[in-house]
C-alpha cells in the first residue's frame, strides 16, 4: 500500500520518511519519499532528525509551489558546465548538503552523511523539475483545475504540485502539508474560507489517485489537522464580526479528526467513529503498520499505537 498523509501544518510528518526508508528492506530509495510543503518556514530545523540511527541520509525529497511554480525565473538559468566546473559544482554541492543541518546536533551527524539521491534518480528528478518550470512559464498551472485563478490558494496550488510527484513517481510515502489554514488567530473567516478550500484540495487529490493506475486500488490517504480549537474566542474579530480563536488555551485544542480512505478490502468504508478511539501521535505507528515496518522500530521511538479500528 502507498499512504499518502494529508496534515495541516504537522511537524511530527517529517519523521515518518526516516522510520519508512531506514525499516524497509532493502533501505528504499528517496524517489518513493517525498514531503510536499507551501514551505519549510517554521519547519527548517525538522526536515530531518539528528539520531544516530536515523538522520538525514534517511530524509524525504522535499518540493514546494513557492519556490518551483511562482519563482521558476529563479531556477531557470542552468547552463551545461564543463568538467572542470562541474567537479567544482559538485564540491560545492556537497558542501552545502553537509552544512544544510549540522548545526541542529553536529556532534550526532557524520560529515559525509547527508540526504541524497542516486545519480539515476537525481537526473530524473531533474528532468520533472524541467517540465514543471516549462509548465510554470507557459502557464499551465492557471485554472488547471476549472477554477478561477483567484479562487486558488497556496493550499490548493500545494495539492496540485503532489498531484505531479504522484503521477510521476508513484511514490510509496508522500506527506502533504498545509499551511493556509493556520490563520484562525487571527482572521476566523479567512480560516473558514481555507478549510472549504483545503476539503476541495483534498478531495481532488483523491480523485488523482484514483485516476493513477498504479495507485487507484493501492492508495491509503490519511487527513489529520495538527490540533483542535480553543472552546473560548480570543479578543480579535475581523472584517465580518466574527473572534479569532487559539489552541491550547482549554481541552478544545485536544479535539481533532481523523480520516482515512482506501481500498474496501482494506479500509472501512463510510464508518465514522464518535467515540475517543486514539491520539495525533498514533498516526505515525499507523503508516508504519501500513507498510509493515511497525514491529521492527526500536522499543521507545514510537509512543502511539496504529488505528486499527479503520481497517479490516
């Protein structure tokens, strides 16, 4: 099975491709990882872990809309080196790879250990990078889904680029993450606005997957918000009236869903579940029960247990 999570705004994603591609056997490429963000913003010092047994040799492909289909001029100036400057873009290459996280624990990472892919799949790679800045430049990516470009968001625009990795790569592990909807501090109908945007985006994707070959029959999608909301509004109200609202401020920011879709032989179809059945900490020990490495991650790694209850 391939799980795809869906997750507005949850750091704990970025751990999941570490346990995924450390347990599979053999180690699996990072072309079947990926984590697809509007950006890494706040996220920067969790792109990877720093345990010795994992770390960022371990770590995802990561690919955002804000910096390959708004900004592609700014990509789109490569040029054929000779081999003597590619030995030096290489060198220089390496140098920033080994430096992009050792501040995080320095101590805790080799210095020849970081993210990578394999010559092949880094040409592949580049490759789909070219026909998305061709995509980009052409403007194909306006109203490709039937809509008015104004009614698209950052969201949305997220969703269709993992859309791409999908029907490119038909990746194992892809993590989406949503960050438009974390407004309700400040701007409540804004943040009812982005979550009718966020629900299309998400059921688009699933519409996607379906019309993947590869994918349509082998495709788990889990959707997971990173909390609830306070019961209580704070004290700012925007243009229509209405109070922003906080977390973590009472036992409302506890309260979160938890949807998951797939194939009827493997997932419950249209079974909802009142009743407290888990935490957001289980999510990580679910996809790991997904893709049979659960039993094999080291006692103390893992707090949460899989949401059996969602599958047959």
């Amino acid at each position: 099975m391939k799980p795809i999570l869906v997750s507005a705004n949850t750091p704990a994603a970025l751990l999941y491709p570490e346990y995924y591609r450390k347990h599979s056997s053999p180690a699996t490429s990072a072309l079947q990882t990926w984590w697809v963000s509007n950006g890494i913003g706040e996220n920067e010092k969790l792109a990877h872990s720093s345990d010795a047994n994992y770390g960022s040799s371990f770590g995802a492909n990561f690919i955002s809309p804000n910096y390959v289909l708004y900004n592609y001029e700014a990509i789109d100036v490569c040029k054929t080196f000779s081999s003597s400057e590619q030995l030096k873009t290489n060198k220089l290459r390496t140098f920033l790879n080994n430096n992009f996280e050792n501040p995080l624990n320095a101590s805790s990472i080799a210095a020849d250990t970081y993210f990578s892919n394999t010559p092949e799949n880094k040409t592949r790679i580049e490759a789909f990078l070219s026909q998305l800045i061709q995509k980009g430049k052409t403007g194909q990516y306006y109203e490709s889904w039937g809509l008015p470009n104004a009614l698209m968001n950052g969201d949305m625009y997220n969703v269709m680029l993992a859309e791409e990795v999908l029907r490119t790569f038909k990746p194992e592990l892809c993590v989406v993450n949503m960050t438009e909807t974390d407004v309700c501090h400040r701007n409540f109908s804004q943040y009812c606005n982005n979550l009718q945007k966020a629900d299309y985006a998400a059921a688009h994707l699933w519409q996607t997957i379906q019309s993947i070959p590869e994918m349509a029959n082998d495709t788990i999608l889990i959707i997971a918000p990173e909390h609830g909301r306070d019961w209580e509004a704070n004290s700012i109200v925007d243009e229509y009236g209405r109070y922003a609202i906080d977390h973590g401020g009472d036992d409302g920011s506890n309260e979160i869903f938890c949807m998951v879709a797939g194939p009827s032989d493997k997932v419950y179809q249209n079974n909802i579940i009142n009743a407290i059945q888990g935490e957001s900490i289980d999510i990580v020990p679910t996809i790991a029960h997904i893709l049979g490495f659960y039993q094999d991650i080291p006692g103390g790694f893992l707090n949460g247990t899989p949401l059996y209850a969602a599958f047959k």
